[in-house]
C-alpha cells in the first residue's frame, strides 16, 4: 500500500480511501512524501510548464519508467484547470515508485467526464487520465475549490496509451 500523507492511500485491491496527515505502519512514521508545486497562469503555456515540473521531478526521483503517463495526466489535469480562466496549481508528491498528481483549482464544480463526440476532438482528457493512471478522483477543498489528483506508478502501473 503507498500513502501520500494528508491525501490519498492505494490499496493493495486498487481502491482508494483517505487517510490523516501522518500514518503508522509496521510501528514506524510512515516517511513525509517529497513534493513539487507550481502555481500556473490561466495561459496556454501551463501545460508546457506542468510537464517541465513533471519531466524535472520524475527524474530527480529516478522514476522514469512512469514519465509518459504522468506527462499525458498533467497536461490534461491542467489544461482542464487552465479553461477556468484563474491562477491554479500542481503538485507532485512522491511515496516510493508511485506518484500523486494534482491540481487545484477554484471552481467547485465536478470534472465533466464526457463520451467523445466523434466529431470534435475534445473531451477525451479524463478518459485518457483513468486509462494512464492507477486512479484518480477529485476533492472539494475546504478553502474552496477543488483538486483534481490522479495516482502513477505504483505496484500496478497501467499501459502507456
């Protein structure tokens, strides 16, 4: 099971359940995941810089295997973010090989899962995030808006789509 302390925690059967800021297992703390965050402009270039922060971290963690997946799920999380039109942002946290995406932003409304019209080509960006992705889900915040997380890596990685 991977923790992301204050956030999400893997069950070994794949579901997802909350957990407090810290965690014991085995008797011992439970260690404080690494993080990156980056505040990003409502602007076509967070996408671009969300998967600089991502490529950067990923190699500082020497997690390449994951980095496709986790490029295409912060692009994605972020350009969704970006349509909202107001400063949000990313973090990225670490618990062993699996690594917590988020974005936040200030809109409580719930991400729109649509089935893609055959004629446009948009709406398929929370499709391809649960296909590369362990999980992923979103959360009302208490100071208002919402986060939008998704899990990579992990004892159970997807296929690179």
């Amino acid at each position: 099971m991977a923790a992301f302390p204050g956030k999400t925690t893997i069950e070994e059967d794949g579901g997802m359940s909350a957990t407090p800021g810290t965690e014991e297992e085995d008797g011992e703390a439970a260690q404080r995941s690494e993080v990156y965050r980056l505040p990003l402009p409502p602007h076509p270039i967070a996408a671009e810089q969300a998967r600089v922060l991502t490529k950067l971290a990923l190699a500082d963690w020497c997690l390449s295997e994951i980095t496709d997946n986790a490029l295409l799920i912060a692009a994605e999380l972020v350009t969704n973010a970006m349509k909202l039109g107001d400063v949000f942002s990313i973090a990225l946290s670490r618990q062993g090989a699996a690594v917590l995406i988020e974005v936040n932003d200030n809109s409580e409304a719930s991400p729109d899962r649509r089935s893609p019209a055959l004629d446009r080509v948009d709406g398929r960006g929370l499709l391809l995030v649960a296909a590369c992705s362990k999980g992923w889900g979103w959360r009302l915040d208490e100071q208002g808006g919402k986060t939008v997380w998704a899990i990579v890596g992990g004892c159970a990685e997807s296929a690179v789509v």
